[in-house]
C-alpha cells in the first residue's frame, strides 16, 4: 500500500487522435493540437500519442509526424510515443526519426515502445513484408536502437545522425510480465497499459521493480500506468460522456471498425450481457465521475500500485467535455515546471 498522495506525482496524456463519427482527420489533428495546448497550460508532464494502423477510428498511424506537429505547437510538454511499435521499423529509421526530433525540439522527446504490431495480421504484414522473428527479437532490437542514441561512438560502422549522442529517454510499455522484466533488466523506466489491459498490471509492476537494474542513467525504477479518466461536472454526465469510450471498446471485442461515436443515453440494447462483460474487463481501470468520485478513485489507485506517475485517457467525442476533464483531473496532480 503507497502512502504517496496524486499531489506528489505528475500526470500525463494519451491522446489516441480519434476520428469522431461524421468528422474528418484533419479536425481530429486540429482537437490534439488544441488539446495539447490547454493541457501544457494546466501543467500536465507529458503528452503521447500511439501508433495504430488500420483503423477507421484512430488517427495516429503516422505518430512521428504527430509528434513532431504536436510539439511544435507547444513550448515545454514533453511530446513522445506510447508507443511506437519496433517490430515495425527497423531500429536505425526510429533511432533518425527521434533523433530528428530531440535536435530539433531538445529536452522535450520521449520515445515509447512495443513489441505488439498495433493492428491486424494482415495490415501488419503490409507493414513489414516479412512477419518472421519480429517480435522475438524485440530486446535485442531495442538495445541497437539505445545504443544509436548513445553516445557517439566514431568508431561504430553504423550511426543515426542526426540521433547519436541525443541520449532520448527510451520506455518501454507492456500489458504483461515480459516487457515489465525487460525494462528491469536495461535499466529504463517502463509504462504498463492498463487503460485496456489491466489483469497483469500488479504482477508487471512487481516484477519490474525485482528485476530493475541501474545499469543507465535511471538509478531507480520509474513505473507510469495509464487509465481511462472521464471526469465531468457531475457522476451523471460522465457517465452519459464515457458511453463513447465503451461503444469504442464494444467495437474492438466484435471486430468492427468504426470512427468514435456520439454518447447515448444508455448502452442497454447495444450489447449483450457476454459483451458487456468483455468491455468492462478491458476497462477495470477506467474512473468515471464528477471530481470528488475521480479523486477518490485516482487516490484508490495510486495507493494500490504505488505507480510513479500517472497517464490518463478521456476518450471522449465531445472535444469540450474532453478538454474539461483534463482541466477537473489537472487540479489533483502536481504541476510540471
């Protein structure tokens, strides 16, 4: 049990960039730049955006290019991924791509990463070509790409320029025990997905910290979890609000893709009771509620997890409402210089 109060650690984003039912892209690009600005104001740490292909709701297959808007637009959120999925890539393209970024907007690029394709067998075929080993050799992947950023190295046959001596902070996120023991191991600070994944969360955490080496410059574990906030004025509106969130999540158990959907009054008759069951799973970890319920909640969870910093999603169509959940969760959290 933490003894830690929400006041002593930082809040972040995860904006999944979504395309909203009868609205276009470039509107969902104009809400995250929007959206970024606000939140640097109310003083949150970071903003992260993910990489997913295939679709029809989510906008941020390109996430580097994001990334690199995003930050642009802003002067001192730290911008990042959350994350970009290297089996796609290979580690001297994401080591230039970052790289590029740090030299442009130094101090401020977080680079996050997955072994998971972020999409479908197929798209993910699309994507690489050649789907042999990509996963499996995620590890020593990520060590290439770590050492391209290191230091610079005269002698090396292979550098990232720009990226060699930029030192970006590399995560590494999971929804299981596998990333978690990775993280430990290398040293690096590690993001569990709990916003969608949440049943090994306590096991990833535990395992992180017992296997956690000072080997870098990180010379303690730094555990972040991100959860699903949909903060309103009231528990009734958020409720109304979240219904969004959970026809997105309903859409991900049956298959379908869909952009993301106006909230309803209530989602009986929309799903049976094997799908509710399916999507309230997957959203353990979502608060939903007026601001003594979101704090309460937010506290309940820190205290079981002891996380060091906390990541938040409000997935919400109402671009509004969105930005004013952030502004409700802001006040709990302390503010990034």
């Amino acid at each position: 049990m933490s003894t830690k109060k929400l006041s002593d650690i930082p809040v972040s984003v995860l904006d999944l960039v979504p395309i909203l039912h009868e609205k276009t892209a470039a509107e969902s690009f104009k809400n995250t730049v929007d959206l970024a600005q606000k939140v640097e104001q109310l003083g949150y740490k970071r903003y992260w955006m993910a990489e997913h292909h295939n679709m029809a709701g989510i906008a941020s297959s390109a996430t580097v290019v994001l990334i690199g808007h995003v930050a642009g637009a802003t002067s001192k959120l730290r911008v990042g991924s959350g994350g970009i999925m290297l089996p796609n890539h290979a580690p001297l393209v994401v080591a230039e791509q970052f790289g590029t970024l740090a030299t442009l907007y130094p101090g401020r690029i977080d680079l996050g990463l997955g072994r998971a394709p972020g999409t479908d067998q197929m798209t993910a075929h699309a994507l690489r070509r050649d789907l042999r080993g990509s996963v499996d050799e995620f590890p020593q992947n990520v060590v290439e790409l770590k050492n391209y950023l290191g230091p610079v190295d005269p002698t090396a046959r292979v550098r990232a320029v720009p990226g060699e001596g930029s030192n970006v902070p590399i995560w590494i996120l999971g929804s299981s025990t596998f990333g978690a023991q990775l993280a430990g191991i290398l040293g690096m600070p590690y993001a569990f997905a709990s916003h969608f994944a949440p049943s090994q969360l306590h096991a990833a955490l535990k395992v992180y910290k017992e296997s956690f080496q000072p080997v870098g410059e990180l010379k303690e574990p730094y555990a972040m979890a991100c959860v699903n906030v949909i903060a309103a004025d009231t528990d009734e509106e958020a409720i109304y609000q979240s219904t969004s969130l959970y026809q997105s999540f309903l859409n991900v158990v049956r298959g379908t893709a869909k952009p993301m959907q106006s909230p309803v009054k209530s989602m009986e008759g929309l799903w049976d009771a094997s799908e509710r069951y399916a999507v309230q799973q997957m959203l353990r970890y979502s608060f939903i509620g007026g601001p003594k319920t979101i704090q309460e909640e937010l506290q309940a969870f820190l205290n079981e997890t002891g996380v060091d910093e906390i990541m938040v999603g409000s997935n919400m169509y109402e671009h509004t409402a969105r930005v004013h959940s952030y502004e409700i969760i802001s006040e709990f959290f302390q503010k990034s210089a």
